[in-house]
C-alpha cells in the first residue's frame, strides 16, 4: 500500500544553529503536540518535491490546528524570525506575509484592511 508523501520524509533537515532555539523558547513549547512524534513533518530535506512539500505542509498545518500553544508557538516563530519550517500553522512564506503585513500596518498607524482574509 503506497504511503502518503509527508511520510516518506526520514529526517528533517534544519540548520544546526536554529534547533537549540526551539528546546529553550519558553514554557509554552513543552505543550507544543509537535514535540511529540510527528516533528519530521515540520521542516523540509532536501530537495523535497514540490507535490510532497506541500502535502507535508498541510499534514504539519493539522498537527498544529489541534496545538494548545498555536499562537504561542506562531508568535515565537515571528519575533525570531523563524526562516525555515512550519511554526504556529505557518510556512515560513505566509510568516514573511505576516510579517510585512505587520510592517505596514505600524508604519501607516492603522489596522491592515487590504486583505479580507487575515492569518494572523
């Protein structure tokens, strides 16, 4: 029975100098469902295909929506920044949306209208 592509991923692949930042954020993070078994899901390997990266995303993005530290954990990845993974139901492309969503709302002094829909 062939398995689906997130579970294919035999090792995450993440950047030696970021792991330790996870273990020490905070006391939110012993809470996190991720830190149980599914974390592979979380960050790519290398050279992932575009169809199993995506598949892996939103697998990772259903861990994270049954997360009792999602804003907690979504904040931290946004405050760091956090460049690589899924973090508080985010890829680090929706984080850098986010965040430059951020950006403009403080710099004009006002809320973000331009979008209907908000992820965060």
């Amino acid at each position: 029975m062939p398995r689906p592509p997130y579970q294919s991923v035999q090792a995450a692949v993440l950047p030696a100098q970021r792991a330790p930042e996870r273990e020490q954020a905070g006391p939110w993070h012993s809470e996190a469902v991720c830190r149980r078994d599914e974390a592979g899901l979380f960050f790519a390997p290398s050279k992932e295909p575009t169809a199993e990266r995506l598949a892996r995303e939103q697998a990772a993005k259903a861990v994270c929506a049954r997360c009792p530290v999602l804003v907690e954990c979504r904040e931290h990845a946004l405050r760091q920044p956090e460049p690589y993974g899924v973090w508080g139901g985010l890829t680090a492309a929706e984080r850098r949306v986010v965040l430059t969503r951020r950006r403009r709302r403080d710099a004009s002094g006002g809320p973000d209208t331009s979008q209907v829909r908000r992820i965060a």
